[in-house]
C-alpha cells in the first residue's frame, strides 16, 4: 500500500513561473517530510525538508508546505529554472533516521 | 567532501547466482540505509544499520536477502539465488546520527548499482 502519493506524474513550467509539486500521505504517524531531487543515473539528491512541528520551510527558491490536517504537503519553486527539470520525490517518515516512505515520482521539465 | 559511494554502478548476472553490492558511506555516518528502486517506482526502504548493528531489517522482502556492516562504515548487501525480479537500482544512503537523537537527520544517497538479473 502506498502510503504516499505523488498524483502528477508530470508537470511542465516555463522558465521564471513557479512550479507546484504536490504530495499526499496516509499515515498520520509521520513526522517528518523531505523532497528529494533526482536526475537520470544518479541517485536522489537532498533539496529541503519539514517537521510536523512547523507548517513553511524555505530554502532560497524552494519552500515546503504541510498541511497536517488534510495530511498534504507541497513544494513550490520560484523562479524555474530549466536546471530544475529532474524527478522529484516526496518522503515521509514516523521521525528522523526512520525509514523513508517514497512516493512514485513527479518529473518536472522546466522550458526556456 | 566525498559522498557516498557504491560499486559497482552496473552488474549483469544470470538467474541463481548469488550478488554483492558495496556501500561507502560519507565519513564519521553512524546511520546507513539500503533501497531498492524499481522502473517507475519510488525507493523501498530494505535495512537500517546503526553502527554495526542492523537496526530495522523490516523491508527485507525474504532470506535470500542480507547485508552487513562489521566495522560501522562499509556495508555489502547479499543476494543469494538471484530471480529476475530481483532487478533494479539498489540504493544506499548514509546519515549522520540516525535514530541517535532527536535531531532532524537527513539521509544522503549514493549514485546506486543498477542490477539486472537474466
């Protein structure tokens, strides 16, 4: 069972708009939320995360979102840049250093 | 500095053989964790290590699978009797404390081996 959900496999952005990657979970036992950014034949890299603690984390042109109550959380890029097309993975954890739940994957093509 | 590192980045084998998979996690990372990614899926958590010990072998998927760690830094993960099912990326991510305390952590991944099995 999936427990959590990226809904858009992909999305397209013209370069300077924001880009809007969304992610849901079902387990209310995580507490803790990363994103992850991963180009073809390398493994994922670390881009931002939150604790349920807090409901904004904001790194320079990325900002994580969570909404605890509706168990959501998304991940806002502004400006694109066309460096930022990759995969985006979405995890969860019940607390930090626990396993990571992934979900499946938004891949995000940023055009000139 | 240096990420981590695994080897080898590809491995053929045939069905029924038996395969290891080499981690090198970042330096002084206590914490060290295998996945397993396969087409058009997420990673799946396998197994958790602190230190040497294997903390949380819950995503192990049955016994043909094992990994160790004996001196706290390099793990190999074992696959004995390879099926073709078995294929994908095989990832490995290295933290600095893990479940050591509660500060926020945060898993560093390696480039992965990808393993196909024919």
């Amino acid at each position: 069972d999936q427990q959590v959900k990226q809904n858009s496999p992909s999305l397209s952005v013209q370069e300077g708009r924001i880009s809007i990657l969304n992610c849901d979970y079902t387990n209310s036992m995580f507490d803790y939320f990363l994103w992850y950014k991963k180009y073809p034949a390398e493994g994922p890299t670390f881009l931002i995360s939150i604790s349920s603690i807090k409901d904004k984390n904001e790194d320079g042109r990325f900002t994580v979102f969570l909404n605890k109550s509706a168990k959501h959380l998304s991940l806002h890029i502004v400006p694109s840049q066309p460096g930022d097309s990759a995969v985006y993975f979405c995890a969860a954890s019940e607390d930090s250093g626990y396993a990571l739940n992934f979900g499946k994957g938004t891949s995000l093509l940023v055009t000139p | 500095g240096a990420g981590v590192s695994q080897t080898p980045s590809n491995k053929v084998t045939e069905k029924g053989k038996y395969v290891e998979l080499r981690c090198d996690p970042i330096s002084g990372h206590t914490a060290l964790y295998w996945y397993r990614q396969s087409l058009g899926q997420g990673p799946e958590f396998l197994i958790y290590f602190q230190g040497t010990g294997a903390a949380d072998d819950s995503g192990l998927p049955n016994d043909r699978f094992f990994a160790v760690r004996p001196e706290g830094s390099v793990s190999t993960l074992k696959i004995q009797r390879t099926e073709r099912g078995d294929s994908a990326v095989y990832l490995c991510a290295s933290s600095p404390r893990g479940r050591a305390d509660s500060l926020t952590d945060t898993q560093y991944f390696g480039p992965g081996t990808r393993l196909t099995v024919l």
